[in-house]
C-alpha cells in the first residue's frame, strides 16, 4: 500500500488505516519470529501465511530477513557488562548442532549463574568447533573480560577440556563436577543387571547428609568393590573430592548445584525446536536460534531460596577465596534491571 501524497496543505496527512496496517506488520514479523523459535520451518511459515485465493504473502526469503533479527539479539547478548551481575554458582555445559560448513557437528558452549539474590540467569553463549581446553578458555576468558566475578564454585561435567579451562580461569573457585555425568561414566562401567543395586549406593554416598559421612562411605564402597568392578571403582574414585565440594555450601543449595541438569533440560527443549533443521544453513542462523530458544527458556526459570543466614556464609566463603578484592564481597541484589 502507498500512502497518498497531499498537496498545498497546511496538515500533514495521517492516514489511520496505515498506522493499523503497520501496526499489524509489525505484529506479524514478531509472530513469524516466535513460530520460527518455536519449531516451525521457513517453509512451514511460508506455507501458513496465505491469502483466501493461496498466494504466499511470505517467501521463505521474506521469513529468513525476518529472523536474523534473532543474530541481532544475540550479538547484544554477548556484548553486556558482566559485571553487574553477583554470580555464586556457574553452570557451564555445551551442546552440538549440525552445520552444513562443518564436517562433524559444530559446538555451542554455554554459561548460566545463580546470582546472589538467588535468581538464574543465562550468561553466555558462544559458537565453538569443539570443547577443547582452547575453546573453554576462550569462552571463560571472554566472560571474564566482560567483568564476570570469580564464582565461589563451577558446576561442569568431567571432559578434560572443561576441567583445564577452569582451573586456569577461576582459580580461587571450587569445582563441582556434575553427579549426573559421573552417574552415566559409572553406569557404562557395570553389567546391566547390576547398574540399579551399584548406583543406589553411588547415589547415597553423593547425596548423604554431610561431608564426613560421605567420605565414610566412597571408603567402604570401594573397599566393597574394588575387586569385583575395579574399572568402575577407579573411575568414582578419580576426581572424588569435586563430586564432594557441594558439601562447602548451604545444605538447601546443594541440591540445585550438584548437577548441571537445568542447562541440559534447556538443551532437550533446544533440540526438540531445532530437529526440524537436518542442518543450519551456516553458523549465524544455528546460533541466533539456539540463543533464542535457551533465552526464552531461562525467562521461566525459578529462583533458589537465599536467606540471610546462607548469605552470610556465602559472603565469608567469598572472603576467604578473595581476601584482598574488596569487590569481592557478596552483595544481594535486584538483577532485574
């Protein structure tokens, strides 16, 4: 639609019915948007909007423009200042998307935090080739240039990349390693039929009531089965202090820091909307709609209970990790702004 062109006029001509049009235009590229994000093809798009008679009133093309507005959003995502965030607990994981340019499977490693005042917060996202020790440096190191705070603990699988990396970056941070990983790495090590009998004394000792009484435990477990499963025990055994350091902190955050399990049920929902593409076209289009849907995705997640009593030894954990950087300190606040 033109608007009219008025002449010799002292009023400037508003046409209502464009200002409508236009609103609807706008609202009709948001949805386009969000169907697209929500598992919908470009070419189930295209075939959705038509007119009474079956013309297309979107081209794939048309639909494609529309969402690089996705890269966009993205791109301003990973330019924030980090600093204003007061990150507790980092959570880092990465997921694999198909791209035709690449000859495996391209990496996407992400971060997400409870923050102080005990809400979740996606951090970071970065296309990589591989989770490499490189990879995972150049990923922590540019969080860090960004003015992220060192965390009082990592939560990461066990990949010797992730774990180098973390070493290197945050140093003064404890490292959790993630109880479910280690439960599959344990699980492949034992017959089938004993996998269930096994890991429900896995589980207890990871899950028991204090420290002491899980180190009493890992040492009548191995003593058990060190010579019926002796791969197995090697492998509970290797890094046994990190599947322990939940119990540094508050008893009711250790459930939500044993485990990397919220950023990997984000993924699950991120491969069911992704699935529709056999491969991304190229590394902007897989990475603006992976943002896009993990975005959306930590918009619903709740926050944990921070009371003042669990501040106060989070802040003298802190202390005693950073003595000397006064900026350090562990301070509540309203992330929201």
């Amino acid at each position: 639609m033109k608007a009219p062109r008025v002449r010799e006029s002292e009023e400037e001509f508003v046409s209502q019915i464009l200002e409508r049009v236009e609103y609807l235009e706008k609202e009709v590229k948001k949805l386009t948007m969000e169907m697209y994000v929500r598992g919908l093809s470009t070419r189930d798009i295209e075939e959705t909007f038509i007119d009474s008679e079956g013309h297309k009133l979107l081209s794939k093309s048309t639909v494609s423009k529309i969402n690089e507005k996705l890269q966009e959003e993205h791109e301003k995502f990973s330019q924030r200042d980090l600093s204003l965030f007061d990150v507790v607990y980092l959570f880092v994981d990465g997921v694999y998307e198909a791209v035709r340019e690449y000859t495996d499977n391209q990496a996407l490693l992400c971060a997400w935090g409870i923050m102080s005042d005990g809400t979740k917060q996606m951090i970071s996202l970065m296309t990589v080739q591989s989770e490499s020790h490189t990879a995972w440096e150049m990923f922590f190191e540019d969080m860090l240039s960004r003015g992220l705070r060192q965390p009082l603990a990592v939560i990461a699988d066990g990949g010797k990349g992730a774990k180098q990396a973390i070493i290197k970056s945050f140093p003064k941070a404890h490292r959790q390693r993630c109880i479910a990983h280690k439960m599959r790495n344990l699980a492949v090590k034992l017959p089938t039929d004993k996998q269930e009998e096994v890991l429900k004394e896995v589980r207890e000792i990871y899950y028991a009531a204090e420290y002491d009484e899980a180190k009493e435990r890992s040492a009548k477990f191995i003593e058990k089965y060190i010579d019926q499963y002796p791969s197995m025990v090697k492998c509970f055994n290797e890094d046994i202090e990190a599947c322990l350091v939940h119990f540094k902190f508050p008893s009711e955050h250790r459930h939500f820091i044993r485990s990397t399990n919220l950023l990997e049920r984000a993924f699950g929902e991120e491969k069911r909307r992704t699935k529709v593409f056999p491969q991304h076209a190229n590394e902007k289009a897989l990475t603006g709609l992976v943002f896009a849907v993990l975005w959306r995705a930590s918009k619903k997640w709740m926050r944990i209970p921070m009371t003042d009593t669990d501040l106060i030894l989070l802040r003298n954990l802190r202390k005693l990790i950073c003595p000397n950087d006064n900026n350090q300190v562990l301070i509540s606040y309203d992330l929201a702004a």
